[in-house]
C-alpha cells in the first residue's frame, strides 16, 4: 500500500492543485451560487468528492482571520480549523479519531443520502480551544459536477452551558439528596454510629466545595479568565495531599489507593490549584471505573528533559469508541450528565500548566493516565 494514501477512515485520496483551481473557477463562474453563499451567516464551504476545499463563503475567511481564499484551497476542513487530528495521519478524516467525528461522516455520507446532519467537536491543536459544530453537509451538482456543500453552525456556547449546567445540577442535587439522607438517619442513630454519619456528613460537604469550586475554576478557564499561581511544591506530599483526599471516599466503597514505591521526590513550580482538579479528576475516573476489592495506584517521576510524570492506573480497560473521544467536552463513559472530567483535566494541563495529557487502555497494562508538566514553570 502507498503510504502516503494510508487512512484509517475516511479516503486520504486528493486532487492535484491545478484541478483544485479549475474546480474554484468553476464555482465563482456560478454567481447566485456564490452570491448565496456569501449571504449566509454560517460557515459555509464548498467540496470536492475528495473533501478539499475549493469554494468557502466570507464569514469562514472573516473567522480564520480575515485570510485570503488561496490559503485554504485543497485543504479540508479540519485542517483550516487546526483541528487536532487533521494530521496525524494523511489529512482530516484519515485518523482513529476522525471515525468518530460527525463533520467526516457527514460528507461521506451525503455521497449516498445527498443530505447528513451530525455535530462534532474541534479544537485547535494549537490555542486549545474547542468549537462544538453543528454540521450539514448535502450533495449537489454544479454544472454537471459533484460538490458537497457543508454548512458548519457554531453550537459552542449552547452546548457549553448545556453540559455544564446540567452536570454542575446534577451533581450538586445528588450531594444535596445524600446530605439529607444522612441528616435524616442521625436523627435515628445510637451514639455509636452517629460518629460515623457525621464522617460522611463531612465528606459530603466536602464533595459539595468540591464541585462548586471545580465549576467556577473550569468556567473561568474556557472563558480565559482563569489567573493563574505559582506555588512551589513537593511531589511526594502534593501526591499524599490528594491521596488524603480521596482515601475516605474510596475506603467507603471498598476500594484502595495507594503511592507507587517507584514514586520520586522532586521540588517543581506550578499552580497548585489547576493540579490538583486534574490529577484529582483522574484518581476519580480511576476509582469509578473499578469495583469494590480494587486498588489503584497513582506515582510521579521526574524525566530527563525537565519534566515531571504524574500517573494514575487501574486495571479497567476502555472500549475502542471510548478512546476515540476520551477527551471530548460532553463525552462519557459513564452516561448522561457526566463528560466534562477529562475535558476539563486536557484544556487545564494543556493551556494553563504548559503540560500534556495522554493515556494508554490495554488489556495487558489496564489503563493509565499520564501528566506531563515542567518542573520549573
């Protein structure tokens, strides 16, 4: 096989520049075609069968800055948007991810059904912002040739105060209803057990800060409004911190979790605040996904490069889909009203602590995250 026609999904097959070209002049030949074009207030941009761009209305150009037309002919869309899989293989739609992204499956599927309607989520491998679309994609013939007309609609926002608010709610409503379960019970409790409601009237308290305190920091941080701090920090006890944490809660459920004896100290500079939601996020995620009897184990060592490695494993391993859109706002393996977990703990690291997030889930090692930061910030 040739590799540079390699793809995991979606064809990695395009045309020459120069038919880009006849392409484009065909297109701007069509005036009420161009003229609609540019009169629509979506994003709106015209493809070949090969997915390359040769046609996109004004309101694209204005978005990616006001660029000329020639820079984003023969590409696709992914790749104008800086989409974080747009290559890492042969173009957008080529990658494992792109199988799971609704923009791509839009334009291969109106090949077929002249008309598909998906949403998808993009961010920018580079600013690391995210863009939820809503994406149309339709068939069309323009003077006895084939074009898909996709049409993108910015849901960014919708989606962002829809997910967040249902999650913050839903979390909020399940703290309150176990508070009031527990108050409840006390009322009823012999002096033995009383200490032991109190203990988890505590904890539930706790969670409740917890989560008012990881909307506020996750709402400033999309919005870009997050200051951040520098502390100076052990690695050892910043990792006891978190253990302290999270052992009640985990001691509650019948599960462990313990410091990895490989585990090294190192002073390093960072926000305190940023680390602790993201490292946090992956020791509940890790909890969660493990039955009770489980044990998972969390570590930190420092690389050769000026970089320190924070890890959480257990044992449980994620499907293929999982993988694929792991960190997508909204996305989850655990159901409805869940999803913004490893979102939050990728933009954290990846925007605010100069760091980088990554995971492996196989049946051999069971599944680990990894941060990635600087030692000295």
């Amino acid at each position: 096989m040739n590799d540079s026609l390699f793809t995991c999904f979606a064809s990695a097959e395009r045309a020459s520049q120069n038919e880009i070209l006849r392409q484009h002049k065909l297109i701007v030949a069509n005036e009420e075609l161009v003229v609609f074009m540019n009169g629509v207030a979506a994003l709106v941009a015209l493809l070949n069968t090969d997915r390359q761009i040769v046609f996109v209305n004004k309101t694209i150009l204005k978005v990616l800055g006001s660029i000329d037309m020639k820079q984003v002919l023969g590409q696709r869309v992914g790749e104008v948007f800086g989409c974080r899989h747009a290559f890492s293989v042969n173009g957008c739609g080529t990658s494992q991810h792109c199988s799971a992204c609704g923009a791509v499956r839009t334009m291969t599927t109106c090949t077929w059904e002249y008309t598909a309607v998906e949403e998808c989520s993009l961010t920018n491998d580079m600013t690391k912002t995210t863009l939820d679309l809503r994406v149309h994609s339709t068939f069309i013939d323009v003077y006895g040739e084939t074009f898909i007309l996709c049409s993108l609609f910015d849901i960014s926002a919708e989606k962002r105060r829809g997910v967040m608010e249902r999650i913050f709610f839903h979390d909020i409503m399940n703290t309150v209803n176990g508070i009031n379960g527990v108050t409840t019970a006390l009322n009823d409790a012999n002096a033995e057990d009383q200490q032991m409601y109190f203990t988890y009237l505590k904890l539930l308290l706790n969670s409740m800060t917890e989560q008012i305190t990881s909307h506020q920091v996750l709402t400033m941080a999309e919005r870009d409004e997050y200051r951040q701090e520098q502390h100076r920090l052990s690695s050892i006890d910043f990792l006891m911190e978190e253990v302290e944490k999270h052992k009640q809660q985990a001691s509650m459920e019948g599960k462990g979790i313990r410091i990895d004896t490989d585990s090294e100290e190192q002073m390093f500079v960072s926000d305190k605040t940023l680390l602790s939601r993201v490292l946090g996020n992956m020791i509940k995620n890790a909890l969660e996904a493990e039955p009770a009897g489980a044990m998972i184990d969390i570590g930190v060592r420092k690389s050769l490069d000026g970089y320190l490695f924070f890890w959480v494993h257990n044992n449980f391993v994620m499907s293929e889909k999982s993988k694929l859109q792991i960190f997508n706002r909204s996305f989850s393996t655990k159901g409805d009203n869940r999803g913004l977990g490893t979102y939050s703990m990728k933009l954290l690291t990846e925007k605010y602590l100069k760091g980088y997030i990554s995971f492996t889930s196989d049946h051999n090692e069971g599944t680990i995250f990894t941060v990635k930061i600087p030692i000295n910030q």
